[in-house]
C-alpha cells in the first residue's frame, strides 16, 4: 500500500477545495497533500462522478473526502475515488454542520466508534492498495475530550486505520453554529500531542486554528504533520514557502511563477466553457500584506463575473500588483 507524507496538508473545505482551488494550490506547492471538499457517500454513488470528484492530473497527490455512516455505501464510494484515481480516501467525522447532523455522520460519528470501525474496514477492502484515513475531532458537547479522543482512535485504529487528522477543538453540535465553534470551545493541542505520545504507531496530524508555518514547524516536533485550512485559502501565498521549509525541498516559490503555471490550466478551463471567476475566486488572497493588493483584489471581483471574461482580466489584476510593487521599491 501506498504511504503518503502527511507532513503539511490543505483541509477539505466546503465550497473552496473544489478542483479549481486544488489546481491552484498545486502550482504553489507540489508537496502539500490536498483535499476535495468532502461528498456525501451517496452522492458519488448516484451522482454525476466527474462534476463531483473529477479530478485533474496534477492535483497529485490529492485525498477524496467522504461523508456518510453506511459501512456499505462508504465501502462502495471509497471503490469508486480509487478507481478515480485518489492517492487516500478519508472518512469526515469531524464537520459539526447541521447539514451533516441530519445525515448522521461528520462529527456525529465521534460517538460511534464502532460504526467508524466498520465504515473504515469497508473502504479499505474496496478501495485495495489506496490508504482509507480518518478526520475526526476531540469529542462532542460534553463528552470529556482525553476520553472521547482515545477511546475513538483506539476502536477505530483496532480495525486497522493508522492515520488519524485531529481537529484539536471538540464540535459543539447543540447551541452553537459552525460558526461560533470555529473559536468556542478551545484548541488543545497538548491534548493531540499526548495521543501521539500514547500511540508512536499511528501517524497523528494536527488540524485546526494553524495560520503560520512558524506554528506549524513547532508542532510538528510533538505531531507527525499538520493540516492548514482557512488561512492556506485566505492566504495562499503561504503555501509557497511549504515545499522549502517543511520539506526541505527546493526554495521558496516565486507566486508570480505560480501563476505562470496556473495560466495553461485556466485557458484550458476557460475553452470548455468555465467561468474566469471560478477559479479567481479562489486567488483573491493571494498578494495579501502587498502593494497593489486591494486593486488586484478589486478587479478581479468586479470583472471576474462578466460574461466572457478571459485571462486579459486576469492578466490586468496581477499588474495592479506588479505596478504597485515597482512604486513601492522606486
């Protein structure tokens, strides 16, 4: 079986890590593992597979996210992302949405170890030599956390699961939105870091409330990798500097050469009838912190939406930038 590097990840984020994000952040960094957004077990199943988990090629190595609870449709949906090509199927039991909670699975399932269990041993048999994982969080409302989280991964690794994504928060699915549990209750990191300690065997990555590699090289001395999601989308720059510093490989990459790369990807897009603010939309941060930023930011979001906007719209914002940039250092 394949083994993936879980040194630095992009968390699967609904409505942000569709294909045309994930293309993007490639061109940024070819080491960071990838996520999609997370489907529903049953939505790949009877679903339009190539609009749901179509992929490009150089996405690689990028993990499909599924959601669901049947041992039976997880197993058959994880058969499916493999054929597709995914280098690792995981399993949410982290999303706290009450979207989720009527389907009962996401963060939900942290009170079912058992029925982890037997979803994991099912997508792993079907999905053969691709690695099945799991995304999970410390525990529900009440549940006290040290219990909840080890007595989760000890049921779950049982049935053979070795790569475990901790959201260091407990999701708080009643009197609180998503919203609200993005902050409340606290992130425990120590708490992550004492099951890595507890079990040397399983691969442990951190996620949750990381917005700097500075953060990220520190945990990593105590976790085996670490996964970023809203600030590596707010601020994709950062996703430059990933390959060098967390993986000692190369330098730092220039985002001017990023975009160079992405430019093939979008005229291909853009012949097949996608719109130019499909993928902008997923750049705006890119140049946060510099000059020319909120011009760039500014175009792209007033003419990104026109009917037949080409890359001469994208093209004009990135010089908003350049221009800027060549006053500030005149």
């Amino acid at each position: 079986m394949t083994t993936l590097d879980h040194r630095f990840s992009v968390a699967p984020m609904m409505d942000w890590t569709d294909r045309h994000c994930r293309a993007f952040h490639r061109c940024l960094s070819q080491r960071a593992l990838l996520y999609t957004e997370m489907v529903t077990a049953d939505a790949i199943i009877h679903g339009d597979r190539d609009r749901l988990i179509g992929f490009s090629e150089a996405e690689h190595p990028v993990a499909l996210q599924i959601g669901g609870s049947d041992p039976a449709k997880c197993g058959e949906a994880a058969r499916i992302g493999a054929a597709f090509g995914y280098d690792e199927i995981n399993l949410n039991c982290g999303c706290p949405s009450d979207r989720v909670q009527s389907g009962a699975f996401g963060a939900c399932l942290m009170r079912q170890p058992d029925i982890v269990a037997d979803c994991f041993s099912a997508m792993q048999a079907a999905a053969a030599d691709v690695p099945a994982t799991v995304k999970c969080r410390l525990g529900v409302d009440d549940d006290d956390p040290e219990t909840s989280l080890f007595q989760f991964v000890e049921t779950v690794a049982a049935a053979g699961c070795t790569v475990f994504i901790v959201h260091a928060r407990k999701a708080w699915l009643k009197g609180l939105s998503p919203k609200e549990n993005r902050d409340i209750p606290p992130l425990d990191y120590d708490l992550v870091a004492r099951l890595k300690q507890a079990r040397p065997d399983l691969t442990i990555v951190l996620n949750g409330g990381l917005t700097d590699l500075e953060t990220c090289t520190d945990e990593m001395r105590r976790v085996d990798g670490v996964m970023l999601g809203r600030a590596a989308y707010q601020t994709p720059a950062l996703l430059a500097q990933v390959d060098a510093r967390l993986f000692d490989h190369g330098t730092p990459a220039d985002v001017y050469d990023a975009l160079d790369r992405y430019r093939p990807y979008m005229q291909y897009q853009l012949s097949n009838g996608t719109g130019l603010h499909a993928m902008t939309r997923h750049m705006l941060g890119l140049f946060a912190g510099r000059p020319g930023a909120r011009g760039y930011r500014r175009h792209l979001s007033e003419n990104a939406v026109k009917p037949g906007a080409g890359l001469d719209v994208f093209d004009a914002a990135v010089d908003h930038v350049r221009r800027a940039e060549a006053r500030a250092a005149a």
